[in-house]
C-alpha cells in the first residue's frame, strides 16, 4: 500500500523556500524568517495543514539546534520563560477551532510591525531600563499561542528578547531550548485536532533531507556574524514576516 501524499509542483515550489527558511532560522540567524513558513506553505494548503506537515521537521530541526547550541543557553531565563510558553499552547489548544488562522495571523503581523516602528523612532540606548518581567510573560504567553495556532511564535518572543541584548550565541541557544520544548508539547494537541494524517506525515518525510540543509547553513553563518549585523537580520525578519502575515490576515482573507 502506498501512502498518500501532496504531489502537487506548486505545493513543493513553496514548501522547499519554507522549510529552508524554518531551518535556517532555527540556527538564530535570520530569527524571524521562520515564521514566514506557514503563510508560504498556506499559499498550496489549508494553515492547519502546513501547521501539521511542519511538525516532524520542527522536531529534527530542534534536536539539532539543541546539539549545535547546548553551551550557549541561558538557564536562568529559560526556566522563566517555559511555563509561560506552555500556557499559551494550552490557549491554542483551546481556541484552535474558534479562531482562524487569518485572523490570528493579522493580529500577530500588526503587532510584529509596531514592534518595529517602535525600535525605528526610538532607537535603544545603552542605559536603557531592561523590559518588565510581566510584560515578557505576556509576550511568551502569546508566542507559545501564535506558535500553536501557525508556528509563528517568533515576532512575539523577540520584541522581548531583542530589549534584554544578549549576544548572539545566548539569544539563538535560549530561542532553540524554548521552541524545543513548546514545539514538543504540541504533539498530543495536535493528533487529538486530528490534524497528524497519513498524507501529513507522509508529506513531511518527503520533506524531511531539508530539515538539516536549512538548520547547517544556519549555523555556518550564526558563527561568524557579528551581533550588530546578526540583529538588522532579525529585524528584516520580523518585518517581512510582519508585512506577509497582515497581508494573510486582513488583505487576502
């Protein structure tokens, strides 16, 4: 018996840039960009379908962050953030079949825009008072949420990780630690949606040599990046991130 599968050209002429695009953000160089993978892929499928055909290569690309990163990760910020980041899968989880993956999508692009408009008119300085912690639990509760309901967790996380000013290595081991852990508790949320099908799956394994691509030539060019030029890369990221997830939410739509 063969398993089903998409076979569609058009679906993989978006699906190979997403995924690439995933890996290579895995790595924290070009933080952001990973986000753009559910709106590229939802150009083929339904969100909810490229949410669910991303998983399996979220869960290798996550492994080997962790394996390229283990010596880098803020504990101590990690531990703070985590619980957190749970909670909003469990958000996501209860309202996944409330709230269309448009609507979320918008709200998310407008909020990743602001962000940015508000770095642009008010550069940091270096005396400037570190974010709130409460404020960085919001935001890590709407990452865990964003990242359940399309895998776009990243612009909420680094509005507050981007004030902290952690050096590049910190910034890409915490991220990858965090998303290991949310992406791994979406497993079970998932198949009880009924949203890990044969053809799913089936279409990820196909996918799945790209997972390593994208993640090594991330990590190639994370190392050798200064932080100020590894940083404009995160907020070109967000931007178009930003730009395409608005466009889905409230254009398109």
């Amino acid at each position: 018996m063969t398993l089903p599968l998409i076979t569609s050209p058009h679906f993989y002429m978006v699906a190979v840039p997403a995924v690439l695009l995933l890996g290579i953000s895995k790595s924290g160089f070009g933080a952001g960009f990973g986000s753009l993978a559910v709106p590229l892929m939802a150009l083929a499928v339904s969100v909810p379908d490229a949410a669910a055909i991303l998983m399996p290569l979220l869960l290798v690309m996550d492994l080997l962050g962790l394996a390229a990163f283990r010596r880098d990760v803020d504990l101590r910020l990690l531990k703070f953030l985590v619980p957190f980041g749970l909670l909003g899968t469990l958000a996501g989880t209860l309202l996944f079949k409330v709230l269309s993956g448009p609507t979320v999508a918008g709200i998310v692009g407008v909020f990743t825009l602001v962000f940015l408009a508000q770095r642009l008119a008010f550069p940091p300085k270096p005396d400037d008072p570190m974010p709130r912690r409460e404020l960085g639990a919001l935001l890590t509760v709407t990452s865990g949420f964003t990242s359940f309901i399309s895998h776009a967790g990243g612009p909420p996380l680094n509005a507050y990780l981007i004030p902290l000013r952690l050096t590049p290595l910190a910034f890409t081991a915490t991220v990858a630690y965090f998303f290991f852990v949310v992406n791994l508790s979406k497993w079970i949320p998932y198949a009880w949606l009924g949203l890990l099908d044969w053809r799913n799956m089936a279409t990820s394994l196909v996918l799945m040599p790209l997972a390593p691509l994208g993640v090594w030539l991330g990590v190639r060019i994370a190392r050798r990046i200064d932080a100020k030029t590894f940083y404009r890369f995160i907020y070109l990221g967000m931007l178009l991130t930003g730009l395409k997830l608005v466009w889905d939410g409230f254009i398109a739509a």
